[in-house]
C-alpha cells in the first residue's frame, strides 16, 4: 500500500517550525553546556547557568557580588535605612506600667485586650497579666462617668429597699406570731385578720389590669417606682396579672402603665435597664420567673434601674 504523501492531507500532523534547541539555553559554563529549559541568570556576569550552577560561586562568577553592590549603592541613594527601634524613635511601647518592651515590632507583634482596648506585649496580653479591671479603656466617653454616678444611687436606693424589706418581713413575722387574750384567741388577732381581709378586698376592688385574665389565675400586687432611679408620671399603682406571665412581661406592662421610660428592649449595658425588686422576698427577680411564683396577693414590688441583674439574694448578702 501506498504511503500518503504529507501534501495529500496536511492536517494529519503538526509541522516543527525552528530548532528544538530554540527553547532554553545551554549552561555557559566552561565544562557544562547543558540544555536547560528553564536556565537561570546571574545578575552580576549576566551570564546563564543550569540549575547546578545558577549560583556566583557555583560557577565561578567574574564580577562576584556586582549585583549587591548595585543594590546597596540604589538604596543608599535613595535614603538611609531603618535603624533599629528604641525608646528614642519607636512611641509604641507595651501599656503595663511596669514593662518597658516595644510593640509593633518585627521582633514583638502588638497584641491588643478586647476589653480595655489597650495594646501588650506578647507577655502581657492576657486580662489577668496587665490588671485589666483598674485600666482604664481608651476611648473611654466622660458619659461613662454619669452611668457609674446613676448605677451608684440605684445601688444605693436597692440598699435602702433590701434593710426596709427586711424590716417589714420582721414586723409581719411578729405580727403573725404575737398572741393576745387565752390561748392567743383574744380580739387583737382577730381584728387584724379582718384588717388583712379588708386590704386585700380593697386591693381587687381597684387594682387594674387586663380582663381577658381569668379570675383564678390572677395575683394582685402594689407597683411602685423609686424615684432615686427614674421619674414616673404615676410613681405608684395596683394592677394584677396573670401568675402565668414571666417577670420581664410584667416589668413592661407596669412601665407602661406608671410611664416609665423602659429601654430594656434595646440593648446596651445594665447602667440603664429597669429591674423588679420583690418586697417581700427581698430580692431581684429574673425576668424568666413567673410573677406567681415568688409573689403573693398583697406583696409589692418596685421597679429599679442600674441595679445589675437579678441573681443574687440580697437579703443573703
């Protein structure tokens, strides 16, 4: 069989156009001359080498260490080089006031507290390591001042309403336990149970709230609001609600329904949020308890703000 001439069908190949030798360079050392693909050039001579002696003193360099002269003359030229960093010209130093070591360094990276937004040395990053609580943070606004004023005269209205509330836990206790005429049935116990009986009947008759709530289920409370903490139209009310409903549902009904502002809904610290003070039990209740839970008919509570959260037992403290 005939063989197909190449002009019969050119595009059964492809045609090489050139030397395969056009593609690298043969190694210009003396005693090398390999063909590599990839030479390399050395920026003293000029010259190309292979990979084996691609370095000056691989292959002998003539002009060895031309290129760094160049490069030093360049930069010379164009201004001094960094010296190293000293107290002198380097202002970034570790804020401990007992470390004196410089930051942002390529030696000691800066490492910067979440918390006062300060920045450390590597030693000195942790909270714990710099006395984190007595630093004050940068950037700190004069309003932080006045926050910590409010939250000092709501600590102090809480103070006040924990020996007051423990006053009157005594005072009932006693008055539960004080007995009069034989065997304690004397008309002094009796009258006050009809006093008690007559309170509680005035408290339904006029405490406000949302009728919808089943009578069963209802607890009637005093409201009031401390005026050592926030102005409120109405600073003091009866209302009931349903012994079902958490605290923090309470907390937003008796704002609205004494004027309170009330921001707890929007963030932001603890210096401006509204808490309810148990009377009788004496503490701060959690916004996730039921209001029937740790109230009775006839108790009181009291809304405060900047007093922290509720959940330490006040009178234990």
């Amino acid at each position: 069989m005939a063989a197909i001439p190449p002009s019969a069908n050119p595009e059964s190949y492809t045609e090489m156009k050139g030397d395969v030798e056009a593609i690298g360079s043969h190694c210009q050392m003396a005693y090398c001359h390999v063909l590599d693909f990839l030479p390399f050039r050395c920026e003293s001579c000029k010259g190309t080498f292979c990979l084996d002696h691609r370095t000056e003193y691989a292959h002998k360099c003539a002009k060895e260490g031309e290129w760094a002269r160049r490069r030093n003359a360049r930069d010379a030229a164009t201004g001094a080089l960094p010296s190293k960093p000293s107290l002198y010209d380097h202002d970034q130093q570790c804020y401990d006031k007992t470390c004196k070591t410089l930051i942002n360094t390529s030696r000691m990276p800066a490492s910067q507290c979440q918390t006062c937004n300060r920045s450390y040395c590597l030693k000195h990053r942790m909270p714990e390591d710099h006395d984190c609580k007595n630093v004050v943070p940068a950037g700190a606004r004069a309003g932080n001042r006045i926050l910590q004023q409010q939250r000092e005269r709501g600590m102090t209205a809480l103070t006040k309403l924990k020996i007051w509330a423990e006053e009157k836990r005594k005072r009932d206790s006693e008055g539960r336990t004080k007995k009069s005429g034989f065997l304690g049935l004397g008309s002094k116990s009796s009258s006050a149970a009809r006093e008690a009986l007559a309170v509680a009947n005035d408290l339904k008759r006029t405490a406000k709230g949302d009728a919808s709530v089943p009578q069963d289920k209802r607890v009637y409370l005093h409201v009031e609001a401390s005026a050592d903490t926030t102005k409120a139209k109405y600073p003091t009310g009866k209302f009931y609600y349903n012994k079902d409903w958490t605290v923090g549902r309470v907390l937003d009904m008796a704002a609205k329904s004494l004027q309170v502002q009330n921001v707890n809904n929007r963030g932001g610290g603890e210096e401006e949020k509204l808490r309810v003070f148990h009377v009788e039990g004496g503490r701060l209740l959690k916004f996730s308890e039921k209001i029937g839970e740790p109230c009775q008919t006839g108790n009181m509570i009291v809304l405060l703000r900047g007093v922290g959260p509720g959940e330490v037992d006040l009178i234990d403290l």
